[in-house]
C-alpha cells in the first residue's frame, strides 16, 4: 500500500471527524469507512495509483487503525527533595521539538493521538531534568520504562530535541552493547535530530553511522572556535569506548576551557544491561558501570536518564551507593517514569494474556530439541533442520504472498530464527535454510509454469494456506498466481558478531526488503526487525529481563497483525505468560504509588521484595553469593503452587489434607455457593490459624517459592496491630462435565482438568501445571466481590484512564481487606486434549493472595541454600558465543 495515498486519506478522514466534533456530531466508524470509500478513488487518481477492491478493504483497515489509535501519557514517580519543575516558566522556542514532531506525523505517519502524546511525555519527563539555564551544579538521575519493541527510541529522539530547544549542549546517547545496535541508533539520531535542527541550533556529532567514537576522528571533527556548539555522541556501550570518550573530555578542551560546565543529557537505552555481570572482559559491567559514572563526574551539571523495558537491574542498585573516584551509583532517585504503550501495541499482554489472541498466533515447537537441545555447545553443530523450521518458512512465503495482495509491495518482511547462541551453529542453520529455501522457490516456480506437477506439494501448502490464513480475505487462487513473485526476492542471512553480511534494512529502501535473519544476541537487544511476521524462537535463558528483550515479536503490525505467527515451546509459553503477568502488576504498582505521592526508592523496595526476584536476579544476581538476606513481603501479590509433586505420597496426603480442611470451615458455617466468575463454595472469615496448619500439613514442591520466605510473611501477618486477618476460602470447580472430588458430602466440587508443562525431578518428583504456569484462571480473585461491589469496582477501574480491556487481577487485589486462598483439585493429562483417563489424579494446588496493606512488619529471612542452588542451576544463563 502505497504510504502518500495511506498519508492523504488520513489526512481527509481526520479533517471530516474534527468537522463533526465541531459541529457536536459524533463520528463513528460507520462514518470513517464512508468517508474512506467517498475520498480514496479521487485521491488514487491524482496519485496516479490503481486502487482495486481488495486494496481498497485494506486501506479501509489501515486508515480505521491509524485514526482510531489511542495513548495516554505515563505515569511520573518523583523524590519528594526539592526540585522546581521550571519549564512551563521558561521562555523556550521549540524549533527542534517542531521539527521532530512534523517528522512523526507526516513522514513516520505516526497517529496524532500518539505524537500529542509522545510531546506530554517527553515535555514531564525534562521538567524533572536539571535547568540547563541555572549556572549552579546540578545532577539528575531518572529512569523511563517502555515497552519491548514499542517505540523507546521514539521517545527518547523527542526528549534530545526538547532538551536541546532548553539549552543542552552535550547529548551522550548510549545504546547498547552490539555494533548494529548502535549504527541503528546513530541514523535514528540523525535523522531525527542531527540532520534536522534549524541553523542556530544544529549540532556536530563526533560519532557516524559506520564509525563509533574515536579520539582522532572527534579532535578533527570539532573545531576548537565552536564556542557553545551542540555536541552528539552516539556510542556502544563497551569498555573501550567509554574509556576513550572519558580521556578525550578530560583531555580536550574548548574555546574558554573545559567541557565541565556544559549541560550534559546522557541517556542510557537499554539500561538494565549496566549492572548484568557477563564475563566478557570488553562488556565488563562493573567496568561499564564505573565509566558511565567517570564521564558524569566531568560535568558540573548533567541529567542520566536510563530507558529500558525491563527495569530489574536498575532498581537493585543500591540507592545510596557512592565512591569518591566514581561518584553516586545510577539508582533512578529522582524520577522514574512509566510510558503506556499504544492502543496498536502488538505486546506480551495481546500475545500471551489473552488466550483467544495467543491461540491465534503461538504454534508449539516440540520437534527442534531432537536436532538442537536447549543446552548445546558451540561445536555441536545440526546435520539437519526441523521440520517446524520448514513449515514456518513456508507460512512466511505465505504471509508475504497475503501481503503483496494488500498492497504492501515495496516494503521489509521478515522472520526471525533464534534458536542457539552459537555463531558456529547459526551460520550452519543459515546454509541449510538456504537450501531449503531455494528448494521452495524452485518447486513453486516450476508449479506456476506447469499446473499439472507436484499436485501433493501444492494440495499441502494450499491446506497449510486455509489453515492459517482462510480468513486472511484472499483465495487460494490469487495466493498461487502471486507466489512466485512473493518468494522470488526471499533471502537468508545471518546476523551476528562474526558475519560479514548484516541486516541492512537501508539498502532496500525503494522495493522493500524479504528477509530470514538467523542470529542470536545481536539480535535479542535493541534492534528492530522491520515487518517481522514470523518468529521461530527456541532458547534456554529463563531471567525476566533476557526473555523480554528476546522478544523482537513486540511491536507494532498495522495492517498485518493478522499474519503474524511465533513458533516457541510450550514452555517458554508458561514462562513469558508468568512474566507478562509480572510486568502487568508491576506497571500497575507504579501507577498506584504515583497516586499516593510515593517515591523511586519505595518502588524500588516494592520490587526487590516482589516474590519473583529471587528468580529474576539467579543468574546475574547470585553466582558468588554466599547468602541472601531478603524482606519478606507478599503484600499485594499471589503465590500460586504451580508446580506440584506427582509421587502419590503427596498426592493421597494433599486431598485427605483438603477434605479435612473443608470438614472443619464447614462445621463452623455453610459455604456460599458461587456460580458467576467461577463455579464452587466460599467460606468467609476462616481464622488464621486453621489456614496456616492446612499450609503447614500441604506437601509441595519448593520449587515455586522457597517456602521458608512464605512461612516467613505469614509471620509477620500474625504481628499486625490488633491481630492477623482473618481469610476468605473458595473452593474451585468447573461448571462443566467431569467427576466430582469424592468425600466432600453434600458439596458437588467437579475437577478441573489441566495438561502437564515441565517435568522436574530434583529435588523432589514435580510436574508443572499447564502451558502457562498458573493454576487459577485470570479474574478468580474478585470472587470476593458480591454482584453490586463488583459492578462498582469494575466502573471505577473502567473509568480509569490507564484501563486496559482485561481488569488485572491485581486491581480486585488492592481492594481486598481479606486474605483469599483458592483450593483446586486437578487430573494432570500429559495429552494436550484431556481426553481419556489422566495421567495423575486427585492433584490438590492452591493459590494464595494478599492485599496490599502498608502495616505488616518487616520480617527479613536468609533464603534457603539448597534452594538458591537449584534455583540459580534452573535459571543459569546461555555461554555467548558472538
């Protein structure tokens, strides 16, 4: 689809719904499509553009997603220390911001609702930056949290061009630790500031798009008269880099003097990879880190703003570190601002949250272990590549071809192939990809010149076709005619540290560039895969952060979200859910304790006392531990056992263990029978002491949560002021057909039914429950909530404006006074389809959640170390090998 016509029409419609509004009409999406039809054959004329039915249903689709896309601003955490928010008082022209701001719109077509807000943001978060104007010393240290793949880049580009129309002359942009990272920054930089800044302000960068920073070429480059000039610096973030940057400040000098009385912006993109320990001694990240602060410390007045996605490493910093050689510590003391993402935002929360979207788009990968396991050396390299590889590159053939048809000729489509951290390994699945490839390209060309052969190639790819993409508008008829053509120009390469072919999106710029990528880590940071539309992903790394970061899958697909297929394991499945989930309480904590005037340092408190940390921090955290210390607070989370044992010891004493749990609530009152969220019974006002003895009796496996740090909160429940809380119990059922639990009396509970996830053996016998790692189904907590409470709670959280389609379970959380615990009963089936006789019965699980309350005393607990081994062995990180 042509991007002018896209451009125009948008333009139009727009100018017809602002004409509505005006006149107190509404304009609704009937009226768009009509305003669509009437405007788009007049405007494809004049650009001399054919526009037949099929692209004119596709621009309908793409202009409905353009002009309806909505974003709100993000969430601001400030220390309460004095700080003048000065710049609605200064007198600013905006020349550079202007610029960028058109340079959004009307080149990058970027939806009004999202450059308006991209402006608010970016205008908040310099108000927390020091005054470039104030001549007294100054040092701000903040963090941004975005999104994965949402358009950080984006915004920190409005936050240089804002900074620079306030008077910032040094801008350090750091970004990231691989080269192709870094150039792709540098002419995002470029373009959207270097290249653009009017005359009065134009900037020198000493950094290119092929060159990192180097001492000789920025001596010549920056003429010693350029008194007050704007410098750009664009650079790895690597050992050797920072330390000749370092040495050429402290060695150059100005006309006047030294740098140290410039105003320094140095943003730090992908921050979190500051204070990840890797044994690689040029991406040392002590040495990184000590640098980062050596280069702060020649400024008198400087602001750091970190931007990541996954923000874990950063609040571990200790807040109050400091060295007389490299000054304070980066902890984000003075601001942290959370980003919302997009209406458009293809993210984890889309992906793995919402089970009819994540149906649509996940295919299990179970056949890639047999050629290439999950823990593999760098020598031991595949003879062959699995099928599920070949299917996916048939799909993107075929997704591609779905594409053409739409209109989008000219431009990026790619897949992606992550599935071992070895350069020697992927140059091998490169080769063999590409035989195969040619393979395909030559078995569909000869089919298009004679109809009549491989009938059995084209009956399974035309099955494959109307399984996938039936639905996609297009027949079967038009995808052959145009096959040829959608793979003719389909080429692998390889990305990674050793290649000499790299992804260069650039030099196909005017007919678009069709590409498998195979790589590794240069591909799992940062950079973006334009137009990607498959993803076949199979690694080992389990931490929060590197998962995340692996996931160029995130983004935004407009026009063709539709199309978009990821091809992972089942278990990877459950461990990205697990983790979006997280992220999701996470971003809504921070929009809590922004209401109640909180701070940085107390969200920082909230997440290393998150019961996740343990497991988020085990590889890069605990290698050298000898002990951890660690605050035992559950307050406003939920602690599922989502790994049971399976050896029928347990099992057997689990279920008498429930029946006499549920005799005993019973005996003291009637349960009351539920049958809205969640079909089963619920007790209310359950003493204290009866739910620790059921938790004290229950076997289970120490693999969710060291059970001593659980034991440890119950604890500290028992010592709040005027007594430990009493419980709500609901005892979990399905609604549908199955067997009963037997030996519960007159209460009729029917067993839910779950498959098997993960086999564990250490140190006891376990099984993981389902692909997603959690036992109650999303929403079971506001089973507390009677018909009218509930209807009020969910009016209030609608009538938020950061709501989301799905309220969170943590919203219902926050608004318990009790604590609630959720009974299961499981038959596990190794069988994805339940059928037939399960694998293990009568599984007893439960789910505990806390409400968040400010008044349980701190309890401190040393972690188990058995289970900091076991731990730290489960989430050991991959070798690298780029």
């Amino acid at each position: 689809m042509d991007p002018k016509l896209i451009s125009f029409v948008k333009t139009l419609v727009e100018a017809e719904k602002k004409k509505a509004i005006s006149a107190g009409d509404t304009f609704s999406e009937d009226d768009l499509v009509e305003t669509v039809r009437a405007k788009a054959p007049d405007t494809a004329k004049l650009l001399s553009i054919s526009l037949d039915d099929s692209m004119m249903e596709h621009l309908v689709e793409r202009i409905k997603t353009l002009v309806s896309v909505d974003m709100v601003t993000g969430t601001l955490l400030k220390d309460k220390a004095p700080h003048k928010e000065w710049v609605r008082e200064s007198d600013i022209s905006w020349d550079c911001w202007d610029g960028y701001k058109e340079m959004l719109g009307v080149e990058h077509g970027f939806p009004d609702a999202v450059v308006r807000t991209i402006g608010d943001d970016t205008f908040r978060v310099l108000d927390q930056l020091g005054d470039p104007k104030n001549l007294e010393d100054w040092y701000r240290k903040g963090l941004v949290l975005g999104h994965v793949q949402s358009g950080k880049t984006s915004n920190y580009g409005g936050l240089v061009n804002r900074a620079a129309d306030a008077g910032y002359k040094i801008f350090i942009i750091i970004a990231g630790i691989h080269t192709n990272l870094r150039n792709q920054t540098q002419k995002r930089i470029n373009d959207a500031f270097v290249d653009r800044a009017p005359a009065a302000k134009q900037p020198i960068t000493l950094t290119t798009e092929d060159d990192d920073f180097k001492a000789a070429i920025a001596s010549r480059r920056f003429p010693s008269s350029a008194v007050g000039t704007s410098l750009v610096f664009v650079i790895k973030k690597n050992v050797t880099i920072l330390r000749n940057l370092r040495d050429w400040l402290k060695g150059s000098s100005k006309k006047g003097g030294g740098w140290q009385d410039m105003p320094l912006l140095m943003i730090d993109d992908e921050a979190d990879h500051a204070s990840i320990n890797t044994n690689k001694e040029d991406v040392d990240p002590t040495a990184t880190n000590q640098l980062i602060r050596e280069i702060l410390n020649i400024f008198n007045r400087k602001s750091y703003v970190a931007y990541t996605a996954t923000p874990f490493a950063n609040i571990f910093i200790h807040p109050d570190a400091a060295d007389e050689t490299w000054g304070e510590d980066l902890f984000p003391e003075d601001f942290l601002y959370a980003l919302e993402a997009p209406s458009n935002y293809f993210g984890p929360g889309k992906i793995f949250l919402a089970e009819d979207e994540g149906d649509r788009i996940i295919r299990d990968l179970t056949d890639v272990y047999d050629l290439i396991p999950p823990k593999h050396r760098s020598y031991e390299i595949p003879y062959a590549i699995p099928e599920s590889l070949k299917l996916a590159a048939r799909v993107f053939v075929l997704a591609r071809a779905v594409r053409m048809l739409r209109g989008d000729l000219n431009v990026h489509m790619s897949m992606l192939v992550n599935i071992s951290p070895y350069a020697d390994v992927q140059r091998q699945v490169k080769l063999l990809l590409d035989d195969y490839i040619e393979e395909l390209r030559g078995r569909v060309l000869a089919g298009a010149r004679m109809q009549g052969v491989d009938l059995g190639f084209w009956a399974q790819l035309r099955e494959l076709y109307e399984r996938e993409y039936g639905d996609s508008g297009a027949t079967w008829d038009e995808i052959r005619y145009i096959l040829p053509e959608a793979i003719e120009r389909v080429r692998v390469i390889v990305d990674n540290s050793r290649s000499q072919e790299r992804l260069n999106y650039e030099e196909h710029e005017q007919d678009g560039l069709p590409v498998i990528v195979v790589g590794g880590y240069t591909l799992s940071r940062g950079l973006t895969i334009e137009g990607l539309m498959a993803s076949y992903w199979s690694r080992n790394s389990r931490t929060y952060d590197a998962l995340m970061q692996m996931g160029r899958w995130f983004g935004y697909r407009t026009g063709y979200e539709d199309l978009c297929r990821l091809w992972m394991s089942p278990e990877a499945r459950g461990w990205y859910t697990h983790i979006a989930e997280s992220v999701e309480e996470l971003r809504y904590d921070v929009y809590e304790m922004s209401k109640r005037g909180m701070t940085p340092r107390t969200f920082g408190l909230k997440v290393r006392d998150h019961p996740d940390t343990l497991q988020v921090t085990a590889s890069n955290k605990m290698r050298s531990a000898e002990k951890r210390m660690v605050r035992a607070d559950l307050s406003g989370r939920l602690v599922e056992t989502h790994v049971v044992c399976t050896e029928q010891g347990p099992v057997q004493g689990n279920l008498a263990l429930l029946k006499a749990f549920v005799e005993k609530m019973t005996s003291k009152a009637s349960p009351a029978l539920m049958d809205e969220k969640v079909r089963g019974y619920m007790w209310h006002g359950v003493p204290m002491d009866w739910v620790r003895e059921f938790f004290n009796v229950y076997e289970g496996h120490p693999r969710p949560i060291e059970p001593g740090l659980f034991i440890a909160y119950l604890d500290a429940l028992e010592r709040i002021p005027g007594g430990p809380p009493a419980w709500n119990v609901v005892l979990v059922g399905l609604k549908k057909e199955s067997r009963t639990v037997p030996g519960l009396g007159d209460l009729e509970v029917r067993i839910q039914k779950r498959s098997t996830g993960t086999k564990i053996y250490q140190p006891v016998a376990g099984v993981s429950i389902g692909q997603k790692q959690r036992v109650a189904s999303r929403g079971i907590e506001s089973v507390c909530f009677g018909g009218a409470e509930l209807k009020a709670l969910e009016e209030e959280y609608y009538s938020s404006p950061k709501a989301k389609k799905n309220i969170p379970d943590k919203f219902f959380r926050d608004k318990m006074e009790c604590p609630l615990l959720m009974l299961h009963v499981l038959d596990l089936y190794e069988n994805p389809d339940l059928q037939g006789e399960a694998d293990i019965k009568d599984v007893v699980a439960w789910g505990a959640s806390f409400p968040s309350r400010d008044d349980v005393p701190a309890e401190i607990y040393q972690v188990n170390q058995v289970w900091l081994a076991q731990i730290a062995q489960c989430f050991e990180e991959e070798d690298e090998d780029e």
